[in-house]
C-alpha cells in the first residue's frame, strides 16, 4: 500500500484525489474475492464454479460503480474505505456460498442458499451507498435532522419488541412476504447522527461546566441527564429484547462521543462504571445473558447440557482446527457450528479455512476501516463532522471487537454479525451507507478549501500523521 | 477535538490489538488441544476420511475399506471373515473407536503417523490421494483357518507361537464377533454394538490374550522346569522322593491324583506323563513359594505383555504352602492366559530361550515401502539348553504315550502337555480342558501352541485336555507345518 503514503490529510491546493490508486486497490480486492470464490470450486467439486463469472461479474460492477460514484460525487474521498469494504463483502460471499455447499447444511430440513440473496443484499447496499453520495452532498446537512433522528432511531429500536423473538433475542422485525430486517442495524447511523448533533450544542455546557473531585471532573447533576438516559435506553434494549450486543454498541459510541465532545476523561470514567454496573445488574436476573456468561467462562464444561457453551466450543474448535494456515477454503469442518455458522459464526470458517494468517488480515482489514475513519474524523473541519465520523467508525470498532471477541471466546458472545462480511441484509445494506457518509465526510475533509479560511481545528489536523 | 481522537484512535488499535492476540492464542497456542479436544468431530472425520490402511496375513489383507454413503465419515472399515480375524484386528468403528491392533496402529493405517511424514510431505507434491499404511502381521492363516474351524460351536481359544523368532501364528477366540457389524456410526451399529455387549458368551473378550484360567496340568511343565533348574533333581529318569498319599502340607486333606495312577517316587518323565498331582505338588511345596514365582515369572507370569496388543498379566501370587502346592499343579491363584502357556511350550521348543511374542512384522507406507521391520528378541531364559532338552524328552513322552497321544503327527517330533482345570466352588463347574504342545522338524520347532476349551455344553469326564483340546493343537500344528512345506 506505499501509493498512499504521503497522505497528509488535508491536501494543499491541487490535492491529489487519489481516484486511481481506489481503482487500482478496488482490482486487487475484487480480484482477492474471486480468487477465494475459484478456490471454494476446487476444493469441494474439482473444478471451477459455474457461476464464477456471474460472481466476477457483479462483484466487480458493485464495487465499479461505488467507484465511479464515488469519482463523480465526492472525488476527494478516502481511497481505501471503498475497495476495503469491498474486500470484505467479497470475501463473505466466497465464504456464505461455500457453506452453502456443504452437506451438512443441505441434508437440514430449512435450509436456503444464502449466497445469491446476499448478493442481491450487496448490490441494495452499494446502491444506498450511491444514493447517499448523491443526496448528501454535505454531511452537515445531517446536522438539520438531530432531533428527527432521535425519533427515527427511537422508533426503530423500539419496533422489535413487538415481534417475536428469533432465537432468543427480540431484534427482528418481520415483513410478510419480504423477510425479515434487524432495524437495530440501522438505527446504529441515525442514532449517531442524533448523538453527533446534540453533542455539538450541548458540548460546551458538558465541559465546562463541572467540579473538580479527586482529579476528575464531575459534571452537574443535570448535564448527566442525557447520558443516564442513553444508559437506561440501552439496558431496556438489553431487557426488553435481550440484545446484549446492540446494547453495548450504542452505549459505547455514546461514551466515546461524550468523550470527543466534551475532552473529558470523567465522561469515560462514568460511562465504564454505568456500563459495568448495568451488566452486572441485567446479568443478576436475564439468564440469556447468564448463560453467556456461562459458556464465555468454561465452553467445554457445558458441553451436551448448555446449547450456548457448546456452540462456543465448537466455534473454538474450527479456530483450533485452522492452525496457522488453515485448511484452505472449502476443505475444513466448520459447517459443524451448525447454528448461525454464516452470520455470526462466519469468522470461525475464516479461522478454520484460513488459518491464523487469513484471520490476522481480515481482522487488519477492519481495523484499516476504523483507522481510515478515525482519520477523517481527525481531518474533519466541523466538530458535526468529526463527530458523526468517531461515531460511526467508534462504533464499527466496537461492533467489530464484539463479534470478533465474542466467537473467539475472548468476551462473552452476544448476537450481532461481522460488518459486510456475514450472511444478513439489514447488515450489509446498513453498513454501507455508512461507508457512503464516511466517504461523504472525508471527501468534504480533503477537498482543497475554496477559500483560506483556517480554523484552529484544521490548523491542529494539518500536523497530524498516522 | 483533536486529542481526545486520538486517544479513541489508539483505543481502537488496542481493540484490534486484543483481537490479534486472542486470534493467536487460539489459533497458535492452543491450536494443538482444540484440534484433538475429545468433542472435536473433526478427529474422526479425518480419521474416516481417506480409505484406512490394511492388516496384512500371508500377503491377503484381512480387512477392507469401503465408501459410504450418508455420513461425514466417508471410509468404513469391513473385514473378510471378522469373527475369525477378530482376536488379531480388534475392531475400528466410526462410532466406537477402535481396539488392539487398528488401535495401536492406528497412526500407521490412518496414515497421521510421525512415522510417515516424509511419505506424507513427497505425497503433498505429487498430489497423490491420501491412503493409509499396512500392516503386516505374523499370523499364519492355515493355521488360524484350522483352529477357528476345529474350535467351531465350543468355548475357547488357541494361541500358537514360533519358538524360534516369537512370532505369533494364531490367536483365535471363540465364540467370536464380526467387527462390521458396528463399524458404522449408525443406529443399526449401535443395536448390534449393545448385543454383542449383553451377549452372555461375551464374544467380544479376546479369550486368547484377556482371559486367564487356572492352567492346570499343563502348569507342570512349569514345575518340572522349577525342579531341573533349582537342582532338585538332574536326571528325569531317577526315582524322585514322592511318598504316595501325599498329605498337603499344613492340612489334614490327601492330595489326589487322578485314578489310580502309578505316581509314588515315580520319575519326573512318568509323573509327567501320567500326570501326577502328587509328584508335582511336592516338587512345588518342596522349592517354595518364592522359587516357583521366580521360575514362573521367567515364562512371562506376572506381568502384561505386549504383542503389541496388550496380553493380561498371568499370576503365580505368593501364597502359604498349602495353597502353593496347589499353584504347583495349576490349581488354587494360578491363572495363565493361552498365549502365556503358547510361550511356555514355546521356550521349552526353543532350547530353553523364550522369544519376545509379536504380531506385527512390518509396517509399510501407503506406497508400501516398508518402514519398520520386527527384529526378533529374546524375552528371557528360562531354563537352560540341557534342562531344556531333558523336558522336551517327557513332553514328547506325553504325546508318546501319555495323555497326549491324540495329538502325535506322523513324521513329526511333538511333545504336549494335558491339563483339565477345575474350577468353581468345589469344583462345581465343568472344568476347561487344556493342551500345551511343540512340533519339531529338522531345522528346529516351528510351533507351539496352546488350547484351551471351556465348553459347558460337555459332559464332564469329556472334558480331559486330551480328548478335546489336543485334537485342536494337532490341527494348528499340521496347518504351520504344511504350510512351510
């Protein structure tokens, strides 16, 4: 990745716009993924799959297009966040369709190929993607839609209750004739499109006005009204529809803006000290949760008696049985997790077919996402920018190290899926149009600056360097 | 802003970095445990994956594999003739894992064996498909044919060893079991599994290697050694000092012999022939506990031994006089296996030197190079070549005329030993009938081979180790000999 170097962030007048190294980087990641799609066919049947070229073909068309959108609406863009996101769908595809190959899962009484729908859910996402380039044309538009989005998100959160539960957890909603969407998923970007512009107003009076107590800075009583109110939002998400994972993610990108708005550490202090106690306490009397709790401490204990412990376990095993290299695709076991084995188990398939080497880059895959996002926050001239853009990429981290941690047994699991690479439409569709106002940000951030303007932000940023 | 940015930017590093180390403690440093963890699947998928290696007699596999379908297990193993080959396979199921031999050598016929990864690692290149290794037995399939068939509907075992190099030849157990039956992983498999189990005959206990029975009578030839090594007498033909009746020592009771038999200060040759409970006993009690289990533990008593199937310890305990009297004549604690008494008979063919018993002769790589070869060795000395010699004279007297006589081959040197054990409370039950025997040709004995016959079925004055057991020895005796013709 040397092209990208030499990336100051805020580019000088004739910035590059760094449109060709995207399509360059776009060719490798479309090319990786077809790869990975060739290597599934020769391993399971002999030969190559016949639909290879479809695949090729339309993989190649999403991330073309997001290209060209991107090229033509926001030409100052981040070059990477594109062809990485890329990346990584492909590379779920290549993996949901090999597990749709498997015996195991064909010989089940309900089972639906999953690789021709997540398709389809790929292309609805790059065409949100490409909708929101060419309707926002400034994200501080967003900044008009605070309280709106308050209610939006609220009610999309809210929304599950009133479904049944799929597999314990209340965070579907069913549309007959449709499927079913998780709203959680998008609630995730208008949420942080609430947080970003009521933070922005109220910042000043939640810094400033404060007393010091034992070197923190304690905030007033009434400022910490908000942040109790996101707190008790998140455990009635937490009761109400036993959504362990949503519950954190909000909670912690909620924290993590405090923080950035406010620049103070008490905010942190608090908000680990909130979280702790309502995990402890919602632990207490939800045994959904428990029993996570009790799989996390010893999987193999539970094994026959608890279905969660030994779901874990068996996730444990496909990473054990990856080694360092892994098996390659299509040739190891991992079909054996059963259960959500292409949702949010897909990550032990990348660890059992490839190996501790394919799970160190794919998790560096994501942590560049975060990286390329934390980045244009720190490039952002607005603080509604900055802060949508920690917002988002805070809670891409967050989402990422809980699945992640949660399948490989380092936190106790909770249910939500590996952004862009699991089975799931609401997912994919979601996180896409959050690249697109990630991109959105970072191409407002990069465009040379019609007029010299300099504020003391964008004056700090121009320093910055990775 | 800026600050606090990046203090969430280095947060987010260490969450990655987080990931990153768990991903390596589970994929690297605990990769080898969760790979073989006891629940992982995978361990027996691989295991049926590729078509399992054969055990090998006389050049013809007795074992197959074949493919199936509706499982993730892909191989299944099948045997040709099962419930005779049994006792030397053991069995390997998808469902019940694996006993004795595909066991023990499972490695090798799975081809995961250290042992072939260089075979493993050439393969990886040239692409060939993954098969299991072989292994070639010991077993002499004439002679196993004869005595699965002369053993047929009774209860029983037979093991036959070569004197000169250890190696097994038979090793038969009856009644017997077809491992197929259950070499599936399906419910049927387990039905039949569950049956076998709750089968009363217990056709699944290797009665040539796992059961010990008091030996009996063919326990004296262990005592006659004890007598000729210890000194207590040289020569087999001397009058020996045997008072008959003869009290058991610290009782009140007569030791009996068996009819009215010719035994008093009889010779060590005539009480073996007749088989003289009198002569023997005292010879026991006279040497004493401690010698008799230094001369037993000689011939392999006390002690596992590994073929490399494992063989159950036979026991000559300490004991009190009386009871080591009783020992003395294969009664009272004594308990040898088949393959033990095979050894017996096998050292005192070979000179004195008893060989280290073993069944496998090679293993061989997929590509069927051999990459492990038996070489022979001896077990130990129990008695020297003179001594040796002196007990083959009266074991083949036995077999001249003694209570062997159906087991003489014309043209051929045998000697044998009878026995019939009692066993029960007050020898209430059928007792087994025994027979120990070698044959000897010009270039030394080829065999030795141990009967046992616990037939229930039987009248009582039937069961005499001459009547049922030597007929069988004879068979597996002749069987080894045509067969080196």
């Amino acid at each position: 990745m040397s092209v990208v170097t030499n990336t100051t962030t805020i580019g000088a007048i004739d910035a590059p716009s760094r449109r060709n190294t995207e399509l360059m980087l776009m060719v490798f990641a479309v090319a990786i993924s077809v790869f990975a799609y060739a290597n599934v066919g020769l391993a399971l049947n002999g030969e190559l799959p016949s639909g290879m070229l479809g695949y090729g073909l339309g993989l190649a068309l999403l991330g073309g297009i997001g290209h060209l959108a991107v090229r033509k609406f926001a030409r100052y863009a981040d070059p990477l966040l594109l062809p990485l996101a890329t990346l990584l769908n492909g590379l779920g595809l290549a993996i949901i369709w090999r597990l749709d190959q498997s015996e195991r899962f064909q010989a089940t009484e309900n089972f639906v190929p999953a690789a021709s729908k997540q398709l389809v859910f790929s292309a609805l996402g790059v065409a949100l993607l490409v909708v929101v380039l060419l309707a926002l044309k400034d994200h501080r538009i967003l900044q008009r839609y605070t309280y709106i989005s308050m209610l939006v998100a609220l009610f999309l959160l809210i929304l599950p209750m009133f479904f049944p539960a799929v597999n314990g957890a209340k965070i579907w909603i069913k549309i007959p004739g449709l499927g079913t969407i998780q709203p959680g998923e998008f609630a995730k970007i208008i949420i942080a499109v609430f947080f970003a512009g009521y933070l922005m107003v109220k910042r000043d009076a939640l810094a400033l006005a404060s007393r010091r107590f034992m070197g923190l800075y304690l905030p007033r009583g009434r400022d910490l009204g908000p942040i109790l109110m996101v707190w008790a939002f998140s455990i009635l998400i937490l009761v109400f529809e036993t959504d362990l994972g949503s519950s954190l993610l909000f909670f912690g990108m909620f924290v993590v803006m405090l923080y950035v708005a406010t620049e103070r550490t008490s905010w942190i202090v608090f908000g680990l000290l909130m979280s702790a106690a309502g995990a402890v306490g919602v632990a207490a009397f939800e045994p959904h949760v428990q029993q996570r709790v009790t799989a996390w401490l010893d999987p193999f204990d539970g094994w026959g008696k608890l279905a969660a412990s030994e779901q874990m376990a068996k996730s444990l095993m496909a990473f054990g049985s990856g080694g360092t290299l892994g098996t390659g695709l299509g040739q190891g076991n991992s079909d054996l997790i059963g259960f959500a084995a292409n949702s949010d188990f897909i990550l032990a398939t990348v660890g059992e077919e490839l190996g501790l080497a394919g799970m160190m880059a794919v998790l560096l895959v994501y942590g560049l996402i975060v990286e390329r996002g934390v980045r244009t926050a720190l490039a952002a001239r607005d603080p509604f920018g900055k802060l949508l853009a920690i917002g988002l990429s805070g809670s891409f981290a967050i989402q990422v190290f809980v699945v992640a941690g949660g399948v490989m047994g380092l936190i106790p699991l909770t249910g939500m899926t590996m952004p862009f690479v699991a089975a799931g439409g609401s997912s994919v569709i979601a996180n896409w149009a959050l690249i697109g106002i990630l991109l959105r940000i970072s191409d407002t951030a990069r465009r040379p600056a019609p007029a010299p303007a300099p504020s003391p932000d964008a004056e700090m940023t121009q320093v910055v360097r990775p | 802003m800026n600050k606090p940015l990046r203090r969430i930017a280095i947060f987010c590093g260490l969450l990655v970095l987080a990931l990153l180390v768990r991903v390596n403690w589970l994929q690297y440093v605990r990769a080898d445990e969760l790979n073989a963890n006891e629940h992982n699947r995978r361990v027996q998928i691989e295991r049926y994956a590729h078509e399992r290696g054969n055990i090998i007699v006389d050049g013809n596999p007795v074992t197959g594999s074949v493919e199936t379908k509706g499982s993730d297990f892909k191989y299944k193993r099948v045997w040709k003739n099962g419930p005779m080959w049994a006792p030397v396979t053991g069995y390997s199921s998808q469902a019940f894992d694996a006993s004795q031999l595909e066991s023990i050598e499972d490695g090798i016929l799975t081809g995961n064996s250290d042992q072939l990864f260089f075979d493993r690692t050439l393969s990886l290149f040239t692409g060939e498909k993954k098969t299991g290794g072989n292994i070639v037995t010991t077993l002499n399939s004439a002679a196993q044919k004869a005595a699965f068939k002369e053993l047929g509907n009774k209860k029983g075992a037979v093991a036959a060893i070569d004197p000169q190099t250890g190696a097994i030849l038979t090793l038969v157990s009856t009644p017997s079991y077809d491992p197929s039956v259950f070499a599936g992983n399906s419910l049927k498999d387990a039905e039949a599994r569950q049956q076998l189990l709750k089968d009363k005959d217990k056709p699944m206990l290797n009665r040539a290697l796992r059961e010990t029975y008091p030996p009996g009578s063919t326990f004296k030839v262990v005592t006659a050694a004890a007598a000729l090594e210890n000194g207590l007498y040289k020569d087999i033909d001397d009058k020996t000092n045997s008072p008959l009746p003869w009290r058991l020592p610290l009782t009140t009771g007569n030791l009996a012999n068996e009819g009215n038999i010719p035994c008093e200060n009889a010779s060590l040759r005539e009480a073996l022939r007749w088989s003289c409970n009198t002569v023997f006993g005292k010879i026991s009690d006279d040497l004493g506990n401690q010698k008799m289990i230094d001369e037993a533990d000689k011939f392999g008593f006390n002690e596992e031994i590994f073929t490399p199937v494992r063989a159950d310890a036979s026991v000559y305990p300490k004991d009190n006089r009386p009871q080591n009297a009783m020992a003395g004549i294969g009664q009272a604690s004594n308990r040898a296996t088949p393959l033990q008494m095979a050894m017996v008979a096998a050292a005192v063919a070979n000179d004195g030197k008893l060989m280290q018993p073993y069944m496998v002769a090679e293993r061989q790589a997929p590509n069927l190079d051999v990459i492990y070869t038996h070489e022979k060795e001896q077990f130990s000395q129990p008695l020297s070549g003179e001594n040796a010699q002196k007990l083959q004279q009266m074991m083949e007297t036995v077999v001249e005329n003694g209570t062997g006589t159906n087991a003489r081959i014309p043209g051929v040197t045998v000697g044998g030993k009878t026995g019939t054990a009692q066993h029960g409370l007050n020898n209430s039950e059928n007792p087994y009938a025994w027979f120990i025997s070698y044959a000897k040709t010009d270039s030394g004995s080829p065999v030795a081979v141990a009967v046992v016959v616990e037939d229930s079925q039987a009248n009582r004055d039937d069961i005499s180790g001459g009547g049922l057991a030597a007929p069988i020895a004879k068979a597996v005796m002749k069987a080894v000999i045509d067969s080196k013709k």
